[in-house]
C-alpha cells in the first residue's frame, strides 16, 4: 500500500457575517435589547439609566427610536471595538460582571443605524453604524465609523439605535417595558431579598412609545408585603382572607452550598401569595374584572420557580416544586446560582453540568418539602382557607337573601283548587309544578307519572294508561322535561311519550334533531276555545307510528285548566 503523503492543515475559520446575524437573531424576544443594555449600565457601574422610546419621522416611514443613558464608567476605544465585536468582551474571566461573552450587543445590529457616544477620561468618542442589519443579511460586515474629541464630562454613555426590529412597537408599551424590565433585567433584580444592597440606589428613567413623560422607577423586583397576623387577615378580608395571604422564605438571608460541590453555592427566596397579592404588586395579571391589555398574561405563565444567575431570572423549573397539579402558580420563587452555565442567548441554564443541575435541584426540592410545605406558615394557609370557608358561606348566604328578596315581586302565582302554583324558572320547576298539579288533580295530564330521575336533567317514567292495571300491563315511556324546548334536543326521541316545557322556541314545520342526529317536524295544531279544546305540538315523523305529544305548559295550563298566573298584588 501507498504511504500517506502530508497535506497543508485545516485551520478552522468563522464565518463572521453569518455569525453576526445567527446571534443578532438568536434573541427571540425584541426587549431583550433592554436587558442587555441595563446588564452593560451596571457592569459600568452606573446608578442613574434612561431608556427613552420614541416615534420619529423618516421619509414616508414613522420608525422607532430606543434612546439608552447611563451615568457609568463609558468606554475607552477598546471596550467600544468590543462592543461592536463579537465573542470579544473585556468583561471575560471577571466573575462580578454580568456580560462576558460579547454576544448581548449585537442584537442592537437588527436596527437601521446604531450612534454610540461615550465619555470616559476627558475623552469623548462617537461611533455611527448605519444599515447594519441589512449589511448582514447582504453577507457584509458593518462598517463603524468612529470619531473623538475632548470632553468635560468624564464619564457617561448614549446610545440611539433607530428603526429595531423593523420600527414593529407592539412590545414597546410602558406597560410591557415596566413589566419585562422588573422580571428579567437586572435593574429587577431579585438580590435585595437576599440581602444585597450595593445597587439599592439605582434609578431608571423609563418611557414607553405610547407614554409623553418618563417614569422614575427604583431598582428590584417588586414583591407584595408579608401579610398580617391570620385573626387580622381575617378580620379585615373575611372570606377573601387567603387571597390576600403573603408569607416568605427564608425570613433571613442564606447562601447554601452543593452537597456535592461544596465550592458552589446558592441562594433561594420563596414567597407564598394569594391572588390578590399578586394583583396588587403586578398590573399585567388577566381577569378579577379587569380590562385586557396588551401584554396581559395569567397566573400560570409567570408565576412558580425561576432559576437565575446574576440574580436575573433565566428560566422556569416549575417541576422542582409541584406537589400536585398547578400548585406551583401560588409560589413567586427565585433559585439563583453562579454556577449556572448559560447558552449564548441567556435563554437557558441547559449549558449547566448535569451533575452540578441535579446538585442544585436535590438541594432546592429538599428545602422545599422540609423548610416550606412543612413549616406552620404553609399550614396557616390551610387553616385560612377552611375558616374563611365559613365566612364565604355567610357572605353567600346574605347575598343570595337579598337577592331573593329583590326578585319575590317578579315572581308570578296562580292558584288551583286552592293550591298555590309558582311559576317555574327553571326545569326543576317545571317538573315540581306538573307534579303538584297532579296531586291535585289527578286527570289534569293525559299522563301518570311513574317515576322520575335527575341524572341527566329531568325526565320521568310515566304511562297513558288511565286505569289501575298491574304494572307489568300498563304501556310505559319517558317524559321529558325542559324550561325551553329548543330545535336541537339532547336525548333520543326513542321511547318518548312527550315532552313538558314552559315554553318552545320553534314554529310550526319547523325540523327538531335529537342527539342521535333523528329528525321529527313540529306541527302544532290551534285550541278552539269554544270546543274547550287546548292548542297542540305534536314531534312527527312519516315512518314512526308514535306521535311526541309537547305540553307547552304556559299555554297549556291556561287553555285546558284555565290557570293564569298573575304577580301577587
């Protein structure tokens, strides 16, 4: 066999303008711009942030501008070329900083121009960036012009970034901004739970598009206050008591570490809420009467654990907490850990070494059964939601007097044979007045009623026979009931004698289906009062010999036993 002869190596290379534009697009949520920009402002050490949102002209077009402001360290020529760069970061190997990959900029290239100005030592620089996206998806790299001047601020960066994400704003709400900025940027850090104050005394100036003045918010994630002694909740919210229900832990900071990997450590927070709890703290909750708005989400989409790093959270671990069902949606959880390994979007903490992620989810499941759900606090809650059951229960049972009381003088009687009839509301009440009726009067229906069910509605055993034969002997059939008599019917018509309703909403001729997709045609033949004679409905089909008799009993009633019913005076 032939030797093998060398060949020049293979040095890999990248792609670069593909690259720019995969990470440009990897980030699937178009406010993903602002956490990375407040992640920068804080790895600048800034305190005071704006983030501006505007709607200019230009041409034909409104598009939108993103203003973002801090009052950080700025940038020397060399973090600005990293800024532009991608996978160069001068934050790498520093574990106090947040970015560290040079990925979280780029997605400012899904713009139309980028304006970059920086004051950092008396020297202020500007660098311009126009039709960067379109540079790559061209397969170019965009070209940064950079200029510089003498400046009497010594710190400080600007950033506008005009037409993001084609000028599309529906996300651009100051609703939807104040919401995404205090779950999942770092100026909504969860780190003030943990007892970690050195951002306390940050400021965000925030304006969405669809807002004329900025609004002062102060740094953290917002949380509702620890609720009120259990008597006192109570006293105050009697039955809705443990929607208003707020308990935390731990009640004191704690860093935990792996049992596994004792050099990794982490840190929990759990608060247990009540609905109402929620809502008072977070706006964008649906429902409780509340308009739609965009952006609205429910309980379940955002609430239970999320796993963080940087005290950011990145992604849920719902499965870490469940007992039973949904039960996660009544915790607001946080699990952050520097350990985590995020993928270049910060989408996921998949990129964790599996041992490390069960490491911490062994440790976070346990704190949960033994510290939480066995704890006298999650029991409090338990104790409040059966003592305010009865609170409920009064509350309803006032309501629903009331509520009778309003509605006693619409009610409408009639009286036969010196028996109080009332008129029905519903088909209960239709098969209770058939029945008093007959105790009365025994002939009053063409019809006896043998027995009745309410498994599925009200329908009853009932014989035409008029006699007193044995059982066995007596011709037998259902009679069913119904407050109104529609064209589509949920029973069979098979083995009906006929149908009792208060009133029926069809006409002469028209097609009546049952369930089993049957059809029968109504005719419906006119009473002649001076005949004593009572208008009749007759379900018919040509080839069935048995004819449905259906007793409208508002009409019945009154043409053949002259019961009128009256509102009582």
């Amino acid at each position: 066999m032939p030797d093998w002869s060398p060949e020049p190596p293979i040095t890999p290379s990248v792609c670069e303008e593909h690259e720019f534009l995969e990470i440009a697009e990897d980030f699937s949520n178009p406010c993903e711009i602002f956490r990375e920009a407040l992640s920068n402002s804080f790895d600048a050490g800034a305190t005071e942030m704006h983030i501006l949102l505007t709607v200019v002209p230009k041409g034909f077009r409104q598009i939108l501008r993103i203003e973002i402001a801090d009052n950080g360290r700025g940038m020397s020529r060399d973090e600005l070329c990293a800024f532009f760069d991608l996978g160069n970061s001068t934050n790498r190997g520093k574990p106090e900083t947040i970015g560290d990959k040079g990925h979280g900029t780029k997605i400012y290239y899904k713009s139309s121009r980028i304006e970059v100005i920086t004051n950092k030592d008396g020297c202020q620089l500007r660098a311009d960036v126009r039709d960067a996206y379109d540079a790559l998806a061209n397969g170019s790299k965009p070209v940064v012009s950079v200029s510089s001047k003498p400046s009497e601020a010594d710190k400080g960066t600007r950033i506008i970034i005009d037409d993001y994400n084609y000028s599309i704003r529906d996300k651009f709400t100051h609703s939807i901004l104040k919401d995404y900025i205090h779950w999942f940027t770092k100026f909504g850090s969860v780190e003030r739970e943990l007892g970690i104050e050195r951002n306390a005394g940050a400021v965000l100036w925030l304006k969405g598009v669809d807002r004329s003045e900025p609004e002062r918010l102060t740094f953290g994630h917002v949380f509702p206050p620890v609720s009120e002694a259990l008597d006192k909740l109570l006293d105050i919210h009697k039955g809705a008591a443990p929607e208003h229900f707020v308990r935390k832990w731990p009640k004191q900071p704690e860093r935990k570490v792996l049992k596994n990997f004792p050099d990794i450590a982490y840190e929990v927070v759990f608060y247990l809420e009540g609905d109402a709890a929620k809502r008072a703290v977070n706006p964008l909750i649906r429902g409780k009467g509340r308009t739609v708005q965009g952006g609205a989400y429910n309980v379940q989409d955002r609430y239970g654990l999320w796993l963080c790093k940087d005290h950011i959270p990145i992604q849920r671990a719902n499965e870490w907490i469940t007992v039973k069902g949904s039960e996660f949606t009544r915790f607001h959880a946080f699990v952050n850990c520097q350990g985590f390994r995020l993928t270049a979007n910060r989408g996921s903490v998949m990129n964790t070494d599996p041992n490390i992620l069960d490491d911490i989810r062994n440790g976070v499941t346990e704190y949960f059964r033994n510290e939480i759900v066995a704890s006298s606090d999650y029991s409090d809650l338990e104790y409040l939601e059966r003592d305010s059951a009865a609170y409920i229960n009064q509350e309803k049972d006032e309501r629903d007097f009331e509520k009778r009381l309003k509605r006693f003088p619409k009610r409408r009687f009639a009286t036969y044979r010196d028996v109080q009839l009332i008129e029905p509301e519903n088909e209960v009440g239709v098969l209770t007045l058939v029945n008093t009726i007959s105790v009365v009067d025994p002939s009053a229906f063409p019809f006896r009623l043998l027995d009745y069910t309410t498994y599925r509605g009200y329908d009853a055993l009932a014989t035409v026979t008029r006699d007193d034969l044995p059982l066995d002997r007596l011709s037998k059939g259902y009679i069913e009931f119904k407050y109104v008599l529609e064209r589509k019917f949920d029973h069979l018509f098979k083995h009906l004698f006929g149908i009792v309703c208060w009133r029926i909403n069809a006409s002469d001729r028209d097609e009546m289906t049952d369930v089993g997709g049957n059809r029968r045609v109504l005719h419906i033949v006119l009473g002649d009062p001076n005949q004593a004679e009572y208008t009749k409905y007759f379900l018919h089909h040509d080839r069935e010999q048995n004819r449905i008799e259906v007793f409208v009993l508002s009409e019945y009633l009154r043409e053949a036993l002259q019961i009128d019913f009256r509102h009582r005076t």
